[in-house]
C-alpha cells in the first residue's frame, strides 16, 4: 500500500506528461538530494536485480521436467530453452510498455483462470484429503520440535520466497505503478494490495493445498523448484503437467516482460533514455545464461540482489509513513 501511494505521489512529470517513477525518484523528490546516494543503490540494485535469474532457469526446468530425454541432453535443452525465451521476451520488450501491458493483459488472466480450475479439479478429485491437507499447514507451521532455532529459520525461507513471488517491499511495485494513468496517490496503494493478495493470499494457498493432497515428497532433496507440483498434477490429472507447463510459460513470460521494464527504468535514471537500450539487449542476452545455471546459484544471487533493492525500499517507506498516513486521512476524510 505504501509503495502505490509513494509511486503516484512522487513520480516525477515530464514536459510532454510522460512520467518516470520508482523508489530512486521518491527518494529524490520526497527525501531530497542527501539521500541520493540510496537512490542511485536501489538503481544499481533493480537494474541487475530484475535481470529474471530465478523466471528464465525455472521455465528451462519445467520444460526438461516434462520432456523425456537422456542426462547428458539437459544442457542443450536447457540452453534452447533460454534462446527460446531470448527471441520471444525481444519480440515483445522491444515494442515498449505498450506492446507489453497488452500481451500480459491477455496472458495473465488466461493464467490464473486455467490455473484455478486445474487446482480446483484436483481438490474436487481428491476432497477427503482436503481437511488433512489444511491442518498439517498450521500444525507444522507452528511445530516447535526442532526447536525454535528451526522455526525461524522456516520463516526466513518463507519470506524470502514470498519476496520472489509477489515483490512486496522490494521496490519494483513503485515503477509499475508510477505508469498508472491514475492521479490519486491513495487509489493507486488500495490498487497495489491487489497484487500480494493475489498472488501470495490466494494462487500460492490453491498451490500449496494441490500439493499435499496429491504431491510426493518422500524422495525431495534440496530445492526441486518445479519438479515436485509437476508430478503432482501430472498424478491427479490426465496430461497435468502439460497444463501446467502451460500455465508456468505464461507466468514466466509475463514475469520476463515486466522485469524488462523495470531494469530499463532503472537503467535510464542512471545512464538516460538512449543508452538504457543497451540494459535492454543485455537483459535479453542474459536469459540464455540464466537458463542453464544451477537451480541453488540462481536462489542464492536473487536473494542477494533482491535484499539490495529491499533495503533503501523499505528505508525509504518507513521515513515516508508519515507522509502516507496523511494522504490516507485526507483521502478518506468527510469532505472528500
């Protein structure tokens, strides 16, 4: 909510009524220039951050999950993956936000409707296992027998990995939505709640619950990424996970677009329209290397990243609280 509010606030206008946002212009306009330095951290930080390390190497998972083939075969595929993801994700970034908020507008939809309906098959399919599923959630959510030690430690992962599903707090909410059209900086954070609602509140819950009535576990080491939900609607339905595929390529397609978009307007309050093109083909190049990395060196380099454009987000957010509180009782006072 604080992100959308700052963004629409704090945006900074061009002559033609362009407009340019995101933390680093909050922070100019709002903090003023002793705390450009943090301005110029969360740039640098969004500009490699975004760079889609965890989209591009999952989608190369999912796609060799499903496609039989010998040991040795995986780096090809994975590698035509990426060149693959390289050509489509040029097709669209290069037509500007444009071209992309109309691709994503139809992909993302068709995504989480397909993806409901598959999960929702398969809660139908097997519903005595329902009630089970959603009590291990919070008994072993608050199982205190490793120790407390381990409960925390269980909660770091969780808000890690929800800081790559739905970027709350991490900066990137503040340049979409600085684009909006809207001119109300309190409509626009009411607007920006949707998003962790969506994603974390209710696509992550459907995932979680499909998986503990039909996923297998006994035989996972390490981070699995996509194989585990594979095989578990690939178990509870007919061809489930090529539906998943599916729905996996629309979500990282979608993910790969947007985050073109906002390492470009990182790259540009830095370096300037004209060369943030460069950021562009890199970002581009880069999704045939992101592609065949390992699965831990790819979580391990987003977490990094992600933690350096959280930090002046969240910084940033906390010296503005004030500012928003009163925009907040402003909008929702009598007279308005």
């Amino acid at each position: 909510y604080h992100e959308g509010v700052l963004a629409i606030a704090y945006r900074h206008t061009h002559d033609d009524r362009s407009t340019r946002g995101g933390t680093m212009y909050i922070i100019d306009n709002a903090l003023g220039p002793r705390w450009h330095w943090l301005a110029v951290t969360f740039a640098v930080a969004g500009m490699f951050g975004t760079l889609c390390i965890m989209n591009a190497n999952q989608l190369a998972e999912a796609t060799v999950s499903i496609i039989p083939h010998t040991p040795g075969d995986e780096p090809f595929m994975r590698l035509l993956v990426g060149m693959t993801l390289a050509f489509i994700t040029a097709l669209v970034v290069l037509g500007g936000i444009r071209r992309i908020a109309r691709v994503a507008s139809v992909m993302v939809p068709f995504m989480v409707g397909v993806y409901f309906i598959a999960v929702l098959y398969i809660l139908i399919d097997r519903y005595d296992q329902v009630p089970a599923a959603l009590q291990s959630v919070f008994t072993e959510a608050f199982n205190l027998r490793a120790g407390f030690g381990a409960l925390i430690g269980t909660a770091l992962i969780g808000a890690r990995r929800a800081a790559l599903v739905n970027d709350a707090g991490v900066g990137t909410a503040t340049i979409m939505h600085s684009e909006s059209r809207g001119t109300s900086p309190v409509r626009e954070g009411l607007i920006a709640m949707l998003g962790p609602g969506i994603d974390s509140g209710f696509v992550c819950t459907l995932t979680a619950i499909a998986l503990l009535v039909a996923g297998d576990f006994t035989n996972v080491d390490g981070v699995k990424g996509l194989e585990v939900a594979m095989h578990a609607f690939g178990n509870a339905i007919p061809g489930g996970q090529y539906i998943l595929m599916l729905i996996v390529a629309c979500f990282g397609l979608s993910s790969l677009f947007s985050y073109s978009f906002y390492g470009n307007r990182c790259a540009t309050y830095l370096f300037g329209e004209r060369r943030a093109r460069i950021h562009t083909w890199g970002f581009i190049l880069t999704l045939i290397l992101f592609a065949v990395v390992p699965l831990q060196a790819a979580v391990g380099l987003c977490d990094l990243l992600y933690a350096f454009m959280a930090i002046p987000t969240m910084i940033t957010v906390l010296l503005l609280s004030r500012k928003v509180r009163a925009l907040t009782r402003a909008h929702f006072s009598p007279k308005n």
